[in-house]
C-alpha cells in the first residue's frame, strides 16, 4: 500500500537519520562491535522487565538499523526486525554481517507488514520513540496481535503521552499541556535541521509529522486486539534524552526536568499476552 505524503515524509526522514545514528557516539555501534557482550542501553533497561528471551523467536516492531534487535540476539533470541526505511534496514544487516549474528531484518511500511511477513512469534517488541510516527493506534495493536503465538508476550517501553503533550517552547519554565493528548487524524508538523544524536550532519528532509495516543487509547486497542494487559508501568523520568529540551541526567543515569520533583510521567512500558 502506498505511504501517505505524512509517512513518506516521515521516511524520508528517518533515511536520512541512519548514517548519522550509526556513526553518532550517542548509539555505541562501535562499541557494539568491539564487545560480543555489549547489550544496547535500551534492551538493558528492557531486558529484566521483558523476561528470559533465550532460545525463543522476537519480533522487533519499527526496528530502525537493528542495534537493540541484535541485542536481543545477544541474549538469546532468534530475532527478525522491520522497519520502513530501506536505509535502515540496510544499516541493519550490514550490522548484522559484522557482528555475525544471525539476526533477519524485513523492510515494510508497518501496517503492511503482515502482508510482508507470514510468521507467528513468541515475542513482539516495541521499543521506545515509535508509536508517534503512526497516525493509527488501533491498526498498530491489530498488527501486534497478528503476530503473535496463542500465549505469547508483547512488550513496549515508550515515552509517555503527557511528555508529548507538553509545549517546550515556554520560557517562564511551567509544564503546560497545550498540545493534543488524544490521537487525532491530522498529525503535528515538525521542522528541524538535525536529529536529537550527537553530531553536527544536517538532514535533508527537515519536515516530519507525528500523531500523539493517550494511555486509555493505547491499552484498549491492545485489549480489543486480544491481548491481556499483564502490567503498566509508568516512571518519572526517560532513560533517554531523545532531543527533549531542557532535560538534565541524574545521579540514577535517568533524565528529568529540573525541580519536577517526579511528579508526571515521562516514560511508560506495557507487558501483554496474547489469549487467542
């Protein structure tokens, strides 16, 4: 199925983002590839709350260039990535060739993906930074349940709704929510010259558009997909500074904003089973 003009966009940009990820220090490639023990700093904030991943099959929703899926690999798991950018996904199995793991990374625009994938897994997984580039929710649950073995696990760590709800271009220092909470069909317009890693490269494509979905509509699609939500954790700080501005990192390694005193949630994760 063709991509709209907002997800094109959107690929477009993230095809421009994947060589500057992967040479940025921010994402440890390098350090990746040095050390057969080295596990990506987002699967090891996953990996105790997912649970034992040794010799089971992992589906890794929205992948990018593969660094936290053949992480997973490194912990056990026989993995398979999709991702819409083609450049991403050449990132991915170029990192897969170097690292001689045996990970297997599919391109697909995600909601096709089960037309490009005719798999059941034990595994599906989402990490962090994804569902804001889907226009749809419910679509995205569907996709996640299809997947899924009769018993298997869903897991998700993401940033939470009330942080993109926020306007971070007040200068008076509140946390004001002005932005929308709940998914709407007509998504935001962002312009910017770089990404959030380090490193100085511009993008070409400066415009991409993201879409917002409330806690409630998030847990209801996964249950009307069939899942059985098992926890929903949420937290007062991100493992990641992910661009937000004005965060600072703490003693713990977590970010924050200054003087929130951990008093909103900033970073959410959802496990599921599925009971079908």
């Amino acid at each position: 199925m063709p991509l709209d003009e907002y997800r094109k966009a959107n690929r477009d940009n993230w095809d421009d983002r994947v060589p500057i990820h992967v040479a940025s220090n921010d994402y440890g490639v390098a350090a990746f590839k040095n050390d057969e023990d080295y596990i990506s700093p987002v699967v090891r904030f996953d990996a105790p709350l997912l649970g034992d991943v040794k010799g089971k099959s992992l589906l890794h929703l929205q992948c990018h260039f593969g660094l936290d899926t053949l992480s997973w690999a490194r912990l056990g798991a026989a993995v398979t990535g999709i991702d819409f950018s083609p450049k991403a996904i050449e990132a991915a199995r170029q990192l897969n060739a170097d690292t001689s793991l045996s990970g297997r990374f599919v391109e697909s625009e995600l909601y096709d993906s089960p037309s490009a994938l005719d798999e059941k897994f034990d595994i599906v997984y989402t990490s962090i930074g994804a569902l804001c580039w889907l226009p749809e929710v419910r679509r995205w649950a569907e996709v996640v349940a299809h997947f899924l073995k009769p018993g298997g696990i869903f897991y998700i760590r993401e940033m939470h709704p009330v942080l993109w709800s926020m306007d971070y271009e007040r200068k008076d220092g509140l946390r004001c929510l002005t932005l929308p909470y709940f998914e709407k069909a007509e998504p935001l317009k962002w312009e910017e010259s770089q990404t959030y890693t380090d490193g100085e490269t511009p993008l070409g494509h400066t415009v991409t558009y993201e879409w917002n979905h409330s806690m409630g509509e998030i847990i209801t699609s996964l249950i009307d997909a069939g899942l059985r939500i098992e926890y929903l954790k949420e937290y007062p700080y991100t493992s990641g500074a992910l661009g937000l501005p004005g965060v600072e990192r703490g003693e713990d390694g977590m970010w924050r904003f200054p003087g929130s005193n951990d008093s909103f949630p900033m970073m959410y994760s959802i496990r599921a089973t599925n009971v079908h």
